[in-house]
C-alpha cells in the first residue's frame, strides 16, 4: 500500500531497503515490548548445530518465542518454523538455563507452558507460497513484515491467514518432526472454547464477537489457552472468558484509569485472574450491551497505537 506525505500536493513516501538481516534484527530487538509484547532473552542463541536470531519470552502466556529474519524469499516456512520448535522441545532445560541467566530469575520447567511454543519469522516481503503455507488452523508459526521509508518510517504488520479449517495433523503424518511437535505444542482456536459451553453462552459469545469487530477495522481475534483476546494495533484490548453461563470480560486498563458511571465492572487488579487489565465484567444476556461497550470502546482506543 502505498504512503503519501500531507502537502500542498501528496507527496509519495517510497519504501527503503534493509541492506542486511542484521539491521532488522537490530530494530525488532530493541523494540520487542512495542511491536511483539515479549520480553528478550538472547541474541544469537546457538545449540545442537542451530543458531536462532533471537530468543523471547511471552510473560502472558509463559512460553517460549524463536524469532528468525529473512532477507531472501527461497526458505521453507513448515520445514525451519518445525525445526526450531523441535530443537526448543527436546532441549527445554538449555533454554530455561539461557532464561535464567539472562533475566537473574529462577524459572523453573513446570513455569512454562511449553504447549503454546511459537516461531515468528520477520521479513520485508514473503511470497505467495510462503503466506499460503501457514493457512492452517493450529499453525504454530507467524510471519510479520517490517518495512521501512524514507521518512524513517517503520510498519510493522502480521501477515493474517485466511479463513483457515484445516489442520497441520493432516500433513503430519508424513513428516516425523511435524508429527512430534504437533503432540506437544497446541494452537488454541476459538472452537476449543466454544465447545467447552452450551449454545446460549455460544449465541452470546457470537454477539459479543461481532460487536467488537465492528468498531474498528484493524481489530482481530486471538484465541489463546485460557481466553480469547482482541486486539487492536498488536494491543490486547479485552479478553472473554467463556463460562458455562455467560462471559466474563477483562478490560485491559489500570486502575483509575476506566470511567464507569454504572459500576457494572469489578476491579480485579488484586485478585488472581486470566485476562488482562484491572477491571472484569461479568455478562450473562444482552441487557445494557450498548453501555458495555462504550466501556469496551474506552479500552480499545486506550490500546489503539
């Protein structure tokens, strides 16, 4: 897509090159909170003959990240992605090890959900055949592009799936790595909440849902262990907790920082929960949804970049 300077006229703005893996790299780590809400780790991680270009930690969901970056277009997404995931699986203690020492922290294997274990590749371009190879529905792998202008302009996007229903099982059985991995590590998807409730807190899930993503056009879904998120920019605005009667929401605000003139949310920033932020709201029907949304909209333009 392209960019235009506001002027007198517009004024094209033309992407700029990356010389070297290592400037995107460079950008991505020292920006790692911003654009990707991990925590780093490691540069340059090397084990068994691999070297990863950077190793994270998701404090949300407690698990391990392998980030790699890609100038060429010619690597196989599937093959490397299941690699990296394999050598992470079979050498959990050397990564808790690498964790330890660089965070001064004790971490200890049972800390760390190993089943929700991701890679992400970041690039300026993937191809077609590239973006079609994560089209699966459990697919624990991301691709993001990163490019940049001339106006030191950085964009930082993921690249979205389709409407995907298969699952990488159906491949796995004629790759051995793909098959292992697969027992091991889960992609949660929305159906393995809503199977879990009866069709009423399914029906109100679904208003919810629509509702949200009505209000703006860059939000999306994230589906994760516990809850199902939505985020705006890269930004966890709420997150549902789909219950046998109802929802519960979170609101990813601190304290002070919501006004709610119908104290219908309850300040959880104390007490033990899944989702982010200081305030929970508790939904059974669709009585006084049009007032719980304009509290939903206050966190969503709070998290929007």
């Amino acid at each position: 897509m392209p960019l235009f300077k506001i002027g007198h006229k517009l004024e094209h703005i033309k992407e700029v090159s990356f010389k070297l893996e290592r400037e995107i790299q460079r950008l991505t780590e020292q920006n790692l909170q911003i654009l990707l809400r991990l925590n780093f780790i490691r540069s340059e991680f090397s084990l068994n003959n691999f070297r990863i270009d950077t190793l994270a930690f998701d404090p949300e969901t407690k698990a391990f990240v392998i980030i790699e970056y890609k100038r060429d277009k010619t690597f196989s997404v599937i093959d490397q992605g299941y690699a990296y995931l394999s050598l992470m699986l079979n050498n959990k203690a050397d990564f808790i090890l690498e964790y330890n020492e660089s965070q001064n922290q004790s971490l200890k294997r049972l800390d760390v959900d190993w089943t929700q274990s991701k890679v992400i590749f970041v690039a300026p371009f993937f191809t077609t055949y590239q973006r079609e190879a994560i089209n699966f529905k459990d697919l624990p792998i991301e691709l993001w592009e990163v490019k940049k202008f001339e106006n030191d302009t950085l964009s930082f996007e993921q690249v979205q799936k389709a409407s995907a229903k298969e699952s990488i099982k159906t491949i796995s059985r004629s790759d051995d790595t793909v098959e292992a991995v697969s027992k091991e590590v889960k992609v949660y998807t929305e159906q393995d909440h809503l199977q879990k409730v009866d069709s009423e807190t399914r029906e109100l899930f679904e208003n919810v849902k629509d509702r949200l993503l009505n209000m703006d056009d860059n939000i999306t879904v994230q589906p994760k262990k516990q809850t199902i998120g939505f985020k705006v920019d890269n930004n966890i605005f709420c997150d549902v907790v789909l219950q046998g009667k109802g929802l519960k929401i979170y609101l990813n605000l601190k304290s002070g920082d919501l006004q709610d003139q119908k104290n219908v949310t309850r300040d959880v920033s104390h007490v033990g929960h899944w989702g982010n932020g200081a305030y929970e709201i508790k939904l059974t029907d669709l009585e006084d949804i049009d007032y719980i949304l304009s509290l939903l909209k206050q966190s969503m333009r709070k998290n929007k970049a």
